[in-house]
C-alpha cells in the first residue's frame, strides 16, 4: 500500500511539471537593439510589462548601445549576423540602407501601420514608397518655450504672427532686463534646427515647399525659403550680447537661470528644463506665421522607429511586439514617459505634462511637415543639412544676406543632385 501511495505522489509531481516545463520550452526571448540608453527604466518597469500583459510567453529584453556607438556596433552585428531581433531606426538613410542591404522587413502587411500617415512613414520608407520598413515611434515638435515669469512681469502675451512676435521681442529689448532670444551661433546646428527649421515651414508652405525641393520645382534661393531665411535674419537685434560666441548649453542655462525671456526649441528641451528645475515655470507658442496667412505649419520632426531583423529566428513573435507598437495603448505610454517626444500615430492620446500637451495640441491646429533637408537631399556633397547650418549662422552673423545664403546652398544641391539641376 506504501508502495501504491509513493508511486501516486511520483506520477502527481510529473504530470504537475509538464505544463511548466512546456511553458518554459515555448516561451521565447525578443532583444531589442538601442541607442537610446537614458530610458532602460522606462522600457523595462513599463513598456515591456504593458506588453507582457497581453504576451507573458514572450521575454523582451531591451539591450540599449552608447549613441555614439550604435551605428557602428549595429551594422557589426547585423552583417555578423548577432543583432538581436528588433532594431531601433534611426530616421532616413541609414536605416533605408540596411533594408537595401536586406536586414529589414517590409512592414506594409503589418496590421496597424494604417494609423500612420506620410509624413510619419517619411523617414522609414523607400525612395519610390513601396517599402515602409519601420513602425514610427516618435516625434519631436518646434516652437518656442518662453518664461512664464518675465512674460506676466511686462504683460506680454503669446504672438501667433510674425509681427505680432516682433512687436514681442522688441518690448523685452526695451525693458533691458532680459535676453528677448536665448541662442547663439557658435554651434552652427542651432542656428538652422531651432531657427531656419522650425520658423521655416510657414514660409515655403511645409510639404508643399519641401517636397518641391526633391522633386526640383522649387528651389532654396526662390520664394519661401528665401523669405525664411529674411525672417531669421530679423532676430539677429533680440540676440544675447556676444551671442557668436554663445553655446547650446549656453543658451539652454541662460534661459532656464532667468537671463532670457523666450527659447527658440524644439519639444525635446521639455524634458531637459524640467531636469534642471522642476519648478520653472514654462510657456510655449507655435511658429508664428507670416501676417496674412491663413494656415499655420510645423516642423514635427520624425526622430526614432522600430524595425525587425531580417535573420531573427522570432519574426512572428517579433511582428507581434511591432503589431502592439501600433496601439492607442503603446502611443500613450511613451508619449508621457519621454514629454517632447509624441506618438507618429493618428490615435487620440492625453499628455500628463501640460507643456508637452501644448506642443501637441498644434497638430490639430496646423500642418506637419519635417525638415526641409533631410529626405534624401543630404546624401551628396555638399552636404544639404550641413550647408543650412552654416548659413543659417552666417545670417544671424550678419555675414550673409539671406539672398546670398539661399543662392549658396542652392548652388550646392544643383553641384549633385540630379532634379534640381
């Protein structure tokens, strides 16, 4: 009778750990390749539990490279052929050409990527658009953030036209306490990114302009984006003293210390200012646009996306995880843990960050568009993004006319590339 009671406990204990030495056999492993690595906490204590949620059989591990050596550990493994199964995108050339190379996926089968539209796809797709090789994660947002404080101290308000805004900073001039821009010059990107960039579109009409360009029936020393370039060199008086000499750091620590009134940004500096002080009390305004106008732009630039390796041995799995990055769920959880950077999709989502939900409430109120160099215009040399920085610089330097600076660069697009010559 012991013998019988032994063996029943025997054959209970096995028949108690089939289920779970099946599950552990069927359960699969998904890496994630990175050069994101400031939000390792976010992934791991919120995404990939949301995800889990809904796929507890599948692991996710989100293995982040320095940025600076993603690029070249990224395309090691890949060629290699150790790169884990999800890749994270950077936006346009370099990730079109590890899907020439084959190490993407097509994603136009993908059930979800309908809630992303063209601007969103720009960076993720090929030249003649039949390829859409990454789900869009990310934005970020141009406009300018300005100081609560000095704002209500000399009774501003925000502008929404141009002359509106001058009107703006010529009152901060006259006041003589504060900077009215916080910028300088010295790092070049600024001058074009947070300048020519984020005021641009509302001169050459956003993807009408811009899309001009790589077609070659508009070009930089024409209409808008010669008039862009005038209204940039407008700013040039609001400027702090010795602005030439002036850092992005710089202008970044005059701001958020008191020292200047508004901050010409893009929305990642959200993150950045409540980093510095929690308390400092934001506003932001759009663009302003030309008097007249009736359409507002903005410069909602794609900034990061997923994609799947080729050679991962996961891809359903994979698809799956890249499926969920295509929800209304997904879109809302990064878009509160990163303030600045906003979902690509069409969903409805709430942002717990007021300023952040400022900057996205412009989507409804105006036309996206990015920027105006960077879909396949810098792929020759002169460099097109590079040219824009330098000239941009020179304008506010007062070393360039904004005539003169639309005729260099558009003199270097026509040196290359083929539809603007």
């Amino acid at each position: 009778m012991k013998k019988l009671l032994a063996l029943a406990v025997i054959l209970t204990l096995v028949v108690a750990l089939v289920p779970a030495t099946t599950q552990a056999q069927d359960k699969v492993t998904l890496t994630i390749e990175s050069w994101r690595n400031d939000d390792i906490a976010f992934w791991n204590d919120v995404l990939i539990p949301a995800f889990n949620a809904h796929y507890p059989d599948i692991e996710v591990i989100f293995a982040p490279a320095a940025p600076t050596e993603y690029n070249a550990a990224l395309n090691a493994k890949l060629e290699g052929g150790t790169a884990g199964d999800l890749i994270t995108c950077r936006p346009f050339d370099l990730s079109l050409e590890h899907f020439n190379n084959g190490y993407l996926v097509s994603l136009n089968d993908l059930p979800g990527m309908e809630h992303f539209g063209p601007v969103a796809r720009s960076a993720w797709i090929t030249d003649d658009g039949s390829d859409v090789f990454c789900v869009p994660m990310a934005s970020v947002i141009h406009g300018f953030i300005y100081n609560e404080s000095i704002f209500e101290e000399l009774g501003l308000e925000e502008p929404a036209t141009e002359p509106e805004f001058l009107e703006v900073l010529d009152a901060i001039k006259a006041d003589g306490a504060y900077a009215p821009l916080s910028m300088g010059t010295v790092d070049l990107w600024e001058a074009a990114t947070m300048g020519y960039q984020n005021i641009g579109p509302n001169y050459w009409k956003g993807e009408e302009g811009r899309l001009g360009l790589i077609e070659g029936t508009i070009g930089y020393d024409e209409n808008g984006f010669v008039e862009a370039f005038e209204a940039l060199a407008r700013w040039a008086p609001y400027l702090p003293d010795g602005y030439q000499a002036i850092s992005y750091p710089d202008s970044q620590n005059l701001f958020t210390l008191g020292m200047a009134a508004i901050f010409p940004a893009g929305s990642w500096e959200i993150g950045v200012f409540r980093g510095q002080d929690p308390d400092f009390e934001m506003g932001a305004f759009k663009p302003p646009v030309p008097e007249g106008a009736d359409t507002c732009y903005i410069s909602d630039h794609v900034d990061i996306a997923m994609g799947v390796n080729a050679a991962s041995p996961n891809q359903e799995e994979a698809m799956l995880f890249m499926e969920w990055m295509t929800t209304q769920e997904f879109a809302e959880l990064y878009s509160n843990a990163l303030p600045g950077f906003f979902t690509l999709s069409d969903h409805a989502i709430t942002l717990e960050d007021p300023l952040a939900q400022e900057f996205l409430s412009w989507r409804d109120e105006c036309e996206s568009t990015i920027r105006s160099s960077y879909q396949i215009l810098s792929r020759g040399e002169p460099n097109n993004e590079t040219q824009l920085w330098e000239v941009s610089a020179q304008v506010l330097n007062g070393e360039l006319t904004p005539q003169e600076a639309a005729d260099i660069v558009q003199s270097g697009l026509e040196t290359w590339y083929e539809p603007q010559q």
